[in-house]
C-alpha cells in the first residue's frame, strides 16, 4: 500500500500563516487517513482554508 499526501503552498492561505495552514491541511489528511478504514485506491482532494484545491491525499494499493 502506497500513501501519497501531496499539496501546493504558493498561495495566500499559506502566505499568511504558514505554519497554521500547513498544520490544518494536514489535519485533513489524516482525517481522509482514519476515515477510509484501511480501504485502498482512494483519492481525495485536500483544500486551503480559502476553499482552494491545493493537493491530494490518496491510498493505493500496487498492482499485483
């Protein structure tokens, strides 16, 4: 199982606060993380406090 949590920071939200941006972004994550029940190939987008689509995180499982 491969875990991805990828997301962009050049943006006002994180231009303002970085530290609390980057803390509540991957307060999401982990959010998406604990919710998908050790389910694989999800896919979610995560947002900036804004309401901007900045990233993702997704659970894959590899091809066998």
């Amino acid at each position: 199982m491969k875990v991805t949590i990828e997301f962009d920071t050049d943006n006002a939200a994180f231009a303002e606060n970085f530290e609390m941006e980057i803390t509540r972004v991957m307060k999401s994550a982990k959010e998406v993380l604990s919710e998908s029940c050790n389910n694989t190939n999800i896919h979610r987008q995560l947002i900036d406090s804004y309401g901007n689509r900045i990233g993702s995180v997704a659970i894959l499982q590899p091809a066998a």
